[in-house]
C-alpha cells in the first residue's frame, strides 16, 4: 500500500541561511564579520551615509541591502 506524504521533502526545495530574514537568524546578535564591515564601510561612502560599526550581523545585513538599494550595487542587472 502507497501512502502520500502531506509534507514536501525538504530536499525538494532547500532553503538556504540567504533565503532567513536576518531576524531570524540564530547568530544575528553576534558582531558583524569582518567581510560585512569592510562592505559595509564600502558601500557607505559611495551612499555618502554614515558607518556604524557597532551593528550585528543581522543589523549589518539589513543595512547592506537598504545601502545597495541606494547605490545600486549588488542588485540585478
């Protein structure tokens, strides 16, 4: 007898930390990396905004995609 799976395998669709809304992340609380502040920075003088440097990774990943919006980095051709 064959039975039907009423959820999906989560193999079929994976869903990747990039997909998470940085809120959600387990370590978004922790300090931004090294590799978010340098963009970070990068992108904030091309915005002509301010750097902060105290922001979490979740924070610096929110910024980075509010900032990219800005200066049009990073975003689809």
């Amino acid at each position: 007898m064959m039975t039907t799976q009423s959820n999906p395998n989560p193999k079929d669709e994976p869903v990747g930390n990039a997909e998470k809304d940085p809120e959600n992340w387990v370590t978004g609380d922790e300090e931004m990396t090294g590799a978010q502040a340098s963009y970070l920075k990068t992108l904030s003088e091309e915005a002509g905004e301010p750097f902060d440097d105290g922001l979490t990774k979740a924070e610096a990943s929110q910024r980075i995609d509010e900032l990219q919006s800005t200066t049009g980095r990073g975003q689809a051709k």
